[in-house]
C-alpha cells in the first residue's frame, strides 16, 4: 500500500469531503513527480509499531494529516510530529491537506497522553505542532503550555521543538507559549508575500515575521526556526528577499521544501525545483548567517528535527566561541 493511500485511510475523508470550501474550485491535475522525489511505501515493522502507539494514544499526527511523503522514514525511525487540539483546521490554506471546518472542544487529557508517548518511543526531540484554532480566545497557546509542561514531566532528557500557528489577534498568546520554553520555537512563513493572497490567505506575512522576532526579545535563548515551501511561482529574488526578512528577525534554523499538490482541489505545482537549485538556495542562506539551512525537495519542518536540532546546538557553540 502507498503511502498517499495510508493516510487517506486514516484520515476517512479525502479531497473535497476534507475541504469543503475548496468544492467549488477547478480541478488542478496532480503532475508526475520527478524522480528525485519519489519516496517508498513503509514497510518496517517499526513503522507499524509507532503507527499502533499513536492510535492507541488517540493521537493525531501532521504526518498522516498533512500527507508528508518522509512518513515511512520518520515513523521508522519512530519519529512522529504529533499534531495536538484536534485534526480540524479553522484556517483554509490552499497548499495544506489539513482538514478545515469547526472544530471540537480541546480535549483536555490530550498533553498527558502526547507525554506518555513520548516517553514510550523514547524520544531525544520531539516536535509538537497544531492545527490553527481561530475559535479560541487564545489560540491554544495554554493548550501548547500544558503539553510541553507534561512531555517536561514525563520525558525530561527530551528536547522540545514548537511548531505553532500565528496567534493573530490573540493578545498575550504568545507570550504564554515562550514562557513554557520549548527548545525550538517553529513557525513557518510558508511562501514569499507576493503569493500569500492565494496561498495563505488567513495569514499576514508580517504578522508571522514579528512574532519569531519577539520570540527572540522575550527569550533569546529559545532557538527560532521557520520555513517556506517553493514551486508555487515565486520568483528566486522573493525567496533571497525572505531570507533576508528571517535574519532581520534573527531566525536561526530554516528549511526549504518542494511544495507537493495534495489533491486536484489545491494549488497547482507551478514547477519542480531541482536539487541544484535548492543547492543554491542553501549556500545562499549560509551565507546570510543562518546557523542551520535544510534545503532540499524532501525538507519538511519537522524532517530530521533531532539530528537538526544536535547541529543547531553546536552551531550556536561554535558561533559563541568564535565571538
């Protein structure tokens, strides 16, 4: 069985049945991927062993709900972005496979649960991300407290990486979150400006921009790391433009993807970027003074997160000791 077709199972719900507000849409044909980005079906029995604790766990996972093509590496290696308050999306982006609509109330023994996960799968680094949930007053940030407090509790050799929504006019929000201080805080930018109208159209650009930058005020020691996916008709320029926005910022750690159409009701693959050319964007962003880049067409923001983080802790060592 593939892994598109694990996922979709898992998920029950598929294409315009997931967005409903994307029913009405053109289709966009889904294009053949080249080979360089092909990944294989998981078969490892450890695969099964980790896909098993999370349901048993009544977790859900950005990897299954996001369609993330690394799942049968990750899960192999029994690495899982467990996604918490639910799998239902209050936001419409037209490049995520999340499902939108209204979702339920938080289920308030869910930090325990993703703790006690945790601790079972023996995780060094774990990575916590979250639908966006717009129907709070706080945007879930006490709910991200709480479980980087229990993972804390339960697993404390355990690092811990954030990857969180935007808390738009959410007041005080991300102040609660960076108190509770996670390891890496994460929160993806995810296109150039120029394409956010049609891509991320809940979002603000900016907003997402200054948010890292008084994570860094309210806590530089907290490392900042944020993303954005390419192939959607950027411009090479735009992508250099955002680099330099994230040092502005002082991000640390950022990670380029290929953008992967999830179904025809999406956007459409403006092209595939070859690896050269994510080559290129990395030494491009070493050289603005970042202390990490991932840029390949498989980066993911949680991909290879504990590896990434070990390296990222080095690098502020080295960097420190070079002052």
């Amino acid at each position: 069985m593939s892994t598109r077709l694990e996922i979709d199972h898992r998920a029950t719900r598929t294409g315009a049945e997931r967005h409903p507000e994307k029913a009405k849409r053109p289709d966009n044909p889904i294009q053949r991927k080249p080979d360089w980005i092909r990944v294989k079906a998981p078969t490892s029995p450890v695969y099964r062993e980790t896909h098993a604790l999370m349901r048993a766990n009544g977790l859900v996972t950005v990897c299954e709900e996001a369609a993330c093509p690394n799942i049968g590496e990750c899960w192999s290696q029994r690495h899982a972005t467990m996604m918490i308050m639910g799998d239902t999306c209050t936001r419409a982006c037209s490049f995520c496979n999340v499902i939108t609509g209204m979702p339920k109330a938080l289920d308030t023994d869910e930090p325990r649960r993703v703790a006690d996960a945790v601790a079972k799968l023996g995780l060094r680094h774990v990575v916590i991300t979250s639908v966006d949930r717009d129907d709070l007053a706080d945007g879930g940030a006490r709910h991200f407290a709480e479980t980087i407090a229990a993972i804390r509790a339960a697993a404390p050799e355990t690092t811990i990486e954030i990857l969180t929504p935007d808390f738009l006019r959410k007041d005080g929000a991300l102040e609660v979150v960076v108190a509770a201080r996670p390891d890496v805080f994460n929160h993806n930018l995810e296109t150039v400006p120029a394409l956010y109208p049609t891509i991320r159209p809940g979002a603000k650009y900016y907003h997402s921009l200054r948010l890292l930058d008084r994570v860094k005020q309210l806590d530089p020691t907290i490392f900042t790391k944020s993303g954005i996916m390419v192939g959607l008709g950027e411009k090479r320029i735009e992508v250099l433009q955002v680099m330099d926005d994230m040092r502005s910022a002082e991000i640390d750690f950022l990670t380029i993807g290929q953008y992967l159409q999830p179904t025809v009701k999406h956007a459409a693959v403006d092209r595939f970027v070859t690896p050269d050319e994510f080559s290129d964007y990395a030494q491009a962003a070493r050289g603005k003074g970042f202390l990490l880049v991932s840029a390949t067409p498989l980066t993911r923001s949680s991909y290879h997160a504990d590896r990434d983080f070990a390296a990222l802790r080095d690098a502020r060592i080295a960097k420190l000791k070079a002052a």
